[in-house]
C-alpha cells in the first residue's frame, strides 16, 4: 500500500525533525531523559509506533540512546556530534587534532570577516574566561571557554564550518574540561588581538599553537 507507507514514513519523518528541533534548542540538554513514549505520542498527536520508530532511528543516529528499563536519554545535540562522539570515544589526542584543523580555519576567517558585534561577544566571552580562572571556577571556566572557541567559529561567518564545529560541541566540552581538570587554563589575548587586528596568518597560527600545546601537554608530542 504505497500510500500508507508514504504517510507513515512522513510521519516517522516529522516527529524525527520535531525531536531533533527540541534537542538543538536545548530543550532536552545532554543527558536528560525524554518523557515517556505514551506521554510522547499524546503530545505530538501521533501512535506509539510512530514515536518508537522516531526513537530508534535518531538513536541509532546517535542522538538519543535508548537505555533499556531506565528510558531514553539524549546523548548528543545533533547527529554529527553522536557520531564524532562514537569515533571518537575517549581519544583526547584525536579530538584535539581535529579541534585544531577546524579552529586553526576559524580563526583565520574570524579575523577576515568579524564584526564589531562580533569583537563585543568575544571580548564579553574572554572576561568571562578571566573571571572564571580568577576565581578558580573550574566548572564556569569550561563553559566559558568553549563559548569563546563557539564564538571564534561563528565569527567566521561560514555557515558550514560552524555547524561542524557545532557538531563537536559534546566531545569539544569533554576536551576542555580534561585539560583545565589537569590544570591548564589557556589564554587567549593573542588570539583574540590577531582577531582585532584582522591578521588572518596571525590568528590561525595563535590557534594551532594553543591546540599544540594541549596536545603536547596531554597525549605527547604532536606528530
């Protein structure tokens, strides 16, 4: 029956994106559990089923992760960051090398292309940064930090550099939050002074040596 499979499908389809809207809104954050599956169906107006196979398919996406007699929690913000996430695993050096081609990229755009608008965010996000060290926040500094690197991408002003790097987002946080555990709480006045100047060579390269000193600080020399 053609047509009841096409209509199915666009169900499955649009409670999929309805899902997938609530978590990127932050809606859901990382590692809440969704409501139940009735509760669920009621709310979007469709059938078990289709909310079942919704599930199932943005947990095998990596999205969700479906924990069996406990529910269904979110495990990532978007499909990109499960993946990298199941790739990645616990590998700090891999993350830190990936984190440096996207960054190193971002910032010499961020340099070419920010706004003065953009320079105000970044200069609130640094005080943050410096407020949070001073106070010896280790948690709040995390959090500043990677706004300040979620920043630098979108001051890039490329649309499909930031998604992927918005697609980092969970093991970026895991990242940060390593090495600022293991002590380190990296500057980043000369990134954001080669961002103001607009020197593009300046920016990426004050980028790369900040990822280069992490991976050398934390899995060995970089290779």
């Amino acid at each position: 029956m053609p047509l009841a499979t096409t209509r199915r499908a666009g169900l499955v389809d649009q409670v999929i994106e309805q899902i997938r809207a609530a978590v990127a809104a932050g809606e859901w954050p990382v590692g809440t559990r969704l409501p139940p599956e009735a509760e669920l169906a009621e709310a979007l107006g469709v059938g078990r089923n289709t909310v079942r196979e919704a599930v199932r398919a943005l947990a095998h996406a990596g999205l969700l992760e479906v924990r069996q007699g406990d529910g269904t929690f979110v495990r990532a913000t978007s499909e990109i960051s499960g993946a990298i996430r199941r790739l990645a695993g616990t590998e700090l050096r891999e993350v830190l090398q990936v984190r440096r081609l996207l960054e190193a990229e971002g910032a010499r755009l961020a340099a070419q292309h920010r706004t003065a608008a953009d320079l105000a965010g970044l200069d609130a996000a640094m005080a943050a940064c410096e407020e949070a060290e001073r106070a010896a926040d280790l948690a709040a500094f995390t959090r500043a930090d990677l706004s300040f690197h979620q920043l630098v991408l979108r001051c890039a002003h490329n649309a499909v550099l930031a998604e992927l790097y918005r697609g980092l987002t969970e093991v970026v946080h895991a990242s940060v939050a390593t090495t600022v555990a293991g002590g380190r709480c990296e500057s980043h006045t000369g990134l954001l002074a080669a961002i103001r100047a607009g020197d593009a060579a300046a920016a990426a390269a004050e980028a790369e040596d900040i990822l280069d000193s992490l991976l050398r600080d934390h899995t060995g020399p970089a290779a």
